[in-house]
C-alpha cells in the first residue's frame, strides 16, 4: 500500500486501491475509515508531508512514529531556546527532549534542522544550556555543539546566500529547489560540521557530489565547487600544527624573492585573511568584465603570490579554476586558458583542475590536448566529469558516433547523471536522429522540469521538424533574464527564420546582440544577424558581421556562412581559403551544405539546390548544432 505521513500532526493516511484510512501515532493498532470528503480536514494544514510508496503497515506505523519524534524534538529545542518561556517550561521542555534524544538517528535529523541557519540573535542558547542539568547529559551536549557550530553554521549560510541565481542555471525557483534538496539531505549540517578541515570539507564534497539527490539537479558539480570554495580558503586559514607551520616557513625561504625582496607574509586572522582573497577576487573579475586585463594579470600576480605565503597549492589551485569560470563566463577564452594552465602547474594531482583545463582547452579549438587533459582529470578522480568531457570532445571533433558510445558508457555507470543524458542526446540532433533526439530529451524534461538546457534543445528539434508552433510555445518570448532564456529566445528567432519571418526573426536577433549580457550567447546572436543579412542578399553586409565573430564553440558554422557571402562577393581566393580551412577540420553538421557551396563557389559548377534550401540548411545547423556557447 502507498502512505502519506505528517510527523507533526501524528498521522498517517493510508491508500490501498480504492480504500482509505488513517493511522494515529498514539493508537498504531487501530486503522480508521476515511473517505475522500475526509481529506480536506485530515491533513490539510500539514506542511511536512512525506509520501510512501509500497510498504506495509508496520513500516508505516514506524516511520510515523519517528517523524513524530523529531518534530516534537524541534518543538522541545526551541520551546528550551525562547526567552519568553517561564524557566519551568524550558525545564520541562529539555526534559522531555532528553528522552526524545535517546534516539541517535533522531539527533541526527534534529541538527538537520537546527543547523541549517544561524539562530536568531532573539534566541537563548545559554538560558536552554542553564536549564540542562546531570540528569540530562544529551540534550546538554546538544546545546553546546549547536553554540560552538555557530560560526560555522552562519558561514555556511552566507555562503549559500551569495551564490547568485546564474549559478543554479534558471531563475530564482531553481536555487530554492536545490535549496530544498541541499536541507533534507543535510548538506547544511554536513558542510558546517566539516568547516575547520580542508579533508573534511573535501570528504564533504565527494558524499554530495555522489548523492543521487543532488547529482540530478542542473549544474549540480558548479554549485557544490562555489558552496565550498570559500569555506576551504577560511578552513586554509587555521594555524597549523608546529612541523607544518615549520615545512612552509622553509619552503618560503627557499623560494627565489622578487626585485623588492619581500619578506614573507606575517600570519594574520583567519577571517581577515578570508576577505583579502574574496577582495582580490573580486577587483580581477571587475577587471574581466571591463576588458582590462592588464589590471586582471597584476591584481592575479598578487593573489598568487599571497596564496603562496599563506595557503597550499590546492587552495591556489580552486582559486584559479574560480576565476577562470569566470573568463569563461565572460567570453575571455585565452585567460580562461591561462588561468587553468597555472592551476594545473599549482596542483598537478587535482582532478578538478585538469577539467577546467579540460574544458578551456576545448574552448579553445585545441582538441588533442583537451582529450589529454580529460584522461588526466579522470585518471586523478574526476569520474563523470571527465568522462562527459570527454565526450564533449569526441563531439567537437566530429566523431559522433565514438561520441555517442562515450556518453552511453557514461549513463550505464551513473544513470542519474543529466549530463550525460543530454550530452547523448545532443549527438543524437547533430547525427541527424531527430526521433530519438526528441525522445531523449522529453524523457529530460519530464524528469527534470526545470531544466531550461534541455526545454531548448527539444525546441530546437521541434523547429527543425517544422512543428513551430510546438517549438514557440516552450520558448521564452520576451524580457529574457537568465543565460538559458537568452539562449532560448535566439532560438525563437532562429525558428521565425525557418518559418520565413526574416523580420521578426531579424528583430530578436539585434536585440540580443545589443542587450544580452553573456559574451558568448552574444556572438551567436551576431551570427544569427548575419543569417538574415544573407537570406535579404545582403552578402557584403553579412560579411562584415561574420569578420567580428570570434567563436571557436562554432567556428565550422561560421566558416560556412562566411564562404556563402564570399562566393556571392565573387571574392575567389579567400572563398579558397575559408573552404579548404573549414575542409581539413572536423564539422558537426553533415557535408550537404559545403558540398553544395563547394560547388557553387569554389567549383563553380553550378548548384544542385536552390537559395531557399541553402537558407534553411543554413538555420538547421545551428539547430542541430551545440546549443551552449
């Protein structure tokens, strides 16, 4: 039978076919009755609901009862920690909290809760510790962690707070249901009670990044590196033991000194240590977005030698795979590139390095030695992200097939792995197995709703099928705010396009080339500019957009439409040149379409189609293309 339970209200409801009835936690051998008029009344202010599914009374009575516990649990603890309580109450409170606390797996989900924020600067710890006496050593001892965890919990929570949305990869909703996700399977308390051990905290990260709960949710592996980078600088911070301590005063000594001959660092509080490196940090990125780098190269030599003096290479290491997220981010490919090599020289062994490094590299057209640094990202541990990495690179290089067979070997070891599943099912679109590309990323979305990457791509699908009006629907009309809804709104115009709406299409297109604040997305709607220009013969036009377009996420696409507006300039020798270039490389699209210019333009032996089959061609290869930048 299936079951719904509310610890709080000490009930359970109990479905087995048509049947109802319900079960009191202070009466487990009697069942009740209901009927579905019930329903309403039964459960209807309960916000702690849990649903069971295939278990059998027993088990239902069990779990009702220790959800019960640990709800009443809370109410003593806080009822102990009010100030407005009598002391006889608390009292009272803490004694019947030390007969619930009896129960370790009821502790457990007691700090769940209790750790998941600071308390309230309303709360009174040391009156609950006051009410705790010899008789009541667990409740005691339960107090006493909870105010000696609170630095660490308020830490903890903070740097949650400041993850900005992009992070999750959708709106708001997305970080409240890794939020949701993060509480009940008690990261917040995990991560806070491994604040002050960078192994601890590094132990932390591999549990999470394994939880099956958490593996499912969009850009699960980003959100966890953010969550803990900080929290692994301050733990860099606590005073070593003497013979560590003693190891890198050597090593600083030994170290070759600057022109000015700088004196190693003096030891200062770890929190201020904290703030200068999320200061630098942050001067860097701000010199990123202004396209200062020189400014970014001098701040970033400064961090790196006050890393040196004071940290390990692995806290270097993070430090650099941050910031070159953030290049990344920001279209700087050559110092998102820079930034993962000295991350690499750093920590040689760290798997996380080599798959920024992995993915710089890929970023930057350099295929060979992205499949390299992917197989050292996975022989130091990466796992999946290696694997996927790999893949990714296996894709890029045209070799879908291979690619394909990478993805699936990935999804049979971690079927719960997105990533994979919709790595596969972008082979699938670039393949031209349009059915099952469809079908794999349905079975995506149903299974992740939120997952805008995959709503896109199945929309570009739809488009490329001719079923616009299914395609336009799941895509985001106007006021496009987060990266995957700016994604999804060139789609739109990529889809009015192939419907023949040029100008519609046109104006979706200059929008986001002015207003879309994401580098890379932007290029692609500069590309998608030159698309129209080509479809209104506006070639020379078209031309002059394409020479500033500088992606290697989508050169081969970019190449094709650039030979179409030399050939139609009759500018020979550089059609020559972009076609034998875009010839000797891999491509992610079939040949029809170079074939077909080839003839044309280089050949010049006429063509075998027309200039609405070259146009719709055109629009279907960034259809089925790689829709991320």
């Amino acid at each position: 039978m299936n079951a719904v339970i509310s610890g709080r209200a000490g009930l359970a409801l109990l479905i087995e076919g048509e049947s109802l009835m319900s079960l009191n936690v202070d009466d487990p051998e009697t069942l009740v009755p209901r009927s579905r008029q019930d329903l309403r009344f039964l459960l209807a202010e309960a916000d702690d609901l849990i649903a069971l599914d295939n278990v059998d009374r027993t088990q239902i009575a069990r779990r009702l009862e220790f959800e019960h516990n640990v709800a009443c649990a809370l109410d003593m603890a806080l009822i102990a920690l009010d100030p407005g309580a009598s002391m006889e109450l608390r009292a009272e409170a803490v004694s019947a909290l030390e007969e619930l606390l009896l129960d370790p797996h009821v502790v457990e989900r007691l700090e769940v809760t209790l750790y998941a924020k600071p308390l309230p600067d309303s709360s009174d710890l040391t009156g609950a510790q006051f009410c705790t006496e010899a008789t009541t050593p667990l409740a005691q001892s339960l107090f006493e962690r909870l105010g000696r965890n609170q630095p660490a919990i308020r830490l903890v929570r903070e740097t949650w707070d400041a993850m900005p949305f992009r992070v999750f990869g959708d709106e708001e909703k997305a970080k409240a249901v890794f939020h949701d996700a993060a509480y009940r399977e008690g990261l917040f308390r995990a991560l806070a009670l491994s604040c002050g051990d960078q192994a601890e905290i590094s132990e932390f990260r591999f549990n999470a990044l394994n939880n099956k709960s958490i593996s499912g949710l969009h850009n699960y592996r980003d959100v966890l590196q953010r969550w803990t980078a900080p929290i692994r600088e301050k733990a860099a911070t606590k005073i070593r033991t003497p013979s560590v301590a003693r190891e890198a005063a050597e090593e600083r000594e030994e170290r070759p000194r600057d022109k000015k001959s700088r004196k190693p660092r003096r030891r200062e509080p770890g929190e201020v240590l904290l703030q200068k490196v999320m200061g630098q940090k942050k001067v860097i990125v701000e010199a990123m977005k202004e396209r200062d780098l020189s400014r970014a190269r001098e701040v970033l030599e400064e961090l790196v030698d006050f890393h040196r003096d004071t940290g390990r290479p692995e806290h270097l290491a993070m430090t650099l795979c941050d910031l070159a997220m953030e290049a990344k981010t920001l279209g700087i490919r050559a110092l998102q590139l820079e930034l993962t090599e000295r991350s690499v020289e750093a920590k040689p062994d760290d798997a996380w390095s080599w798959a920024q490094h992995g993915d710089a590299l890929l970023n930057n057209g350099r295929m060979d030695e992205a499949m390299f640094a992917y197989e050292q990202a996975d022989a130091f541990g990466a796992g999946p992200v290696a694997k996927n990495g790999r893949a990714e690179v296996l894709k890029a290089q045209g070799r879908l097939s291979e690619a394909e067979a990478a993805f699936d070997a990935v999804i049979a070891a971690h079927p719960e792995n997105v990533f994979a599943k919709s790595g596969r099912a972008e082979v699938l679109k670039a393949e031209g197995k349009l059915s099952a590309a469809l079908a794999a990323y349905e079975s995506i979305v149903v299974a992740h709703p939120e997952d805008q990457v995959a709503r896109n791509a199945r929309s570009c699908i739809l488009a490329a099928l001719g079923r616009y009006s299914e395609a336009l629907t799941h895509l985001p009309s106007d006021n496009p705010a987060t990266e995957p809804n700016w994604i999804g709104y060139r789609i739109r115009g990529m889809t009015l396009l192939r419907m023949g709406d040029i100008d519609a299409a046109s104006q979706v297109f200059e929008l986001g080339k002015e207003f879309c604040p994401w580098a890379l997305v932007r290029e692609r709607f500069d590309a998608s500019v030159a698309l129209t220009r080509l479809r209104r013969r506006q070639f020379r036009a078209a031309r002059e957009v394409l020479d500033r377009v500088n992606s290697s996420g989508f050169k081969a696409q970019v190449q094709v439409l650039t030979l179409h507006a030399l050939g139609e300039l009759e500018e020979h020798e550089r059609a020559i040149d972009v076609y034998t270039d875009l010839n000797a490389n891999p491509r992610p699209f079939p040949d029809d379409l170079p074939d077909e210019l080839f003839r044309r333009y280089i050949a010049r032996e006429g063509s075998l189609h027309d200039d609405d089959w070259v146009g719709q061609k055109e629009v279907d290869m960034f259809l089925l293309g790689s829709i991320q930048p």
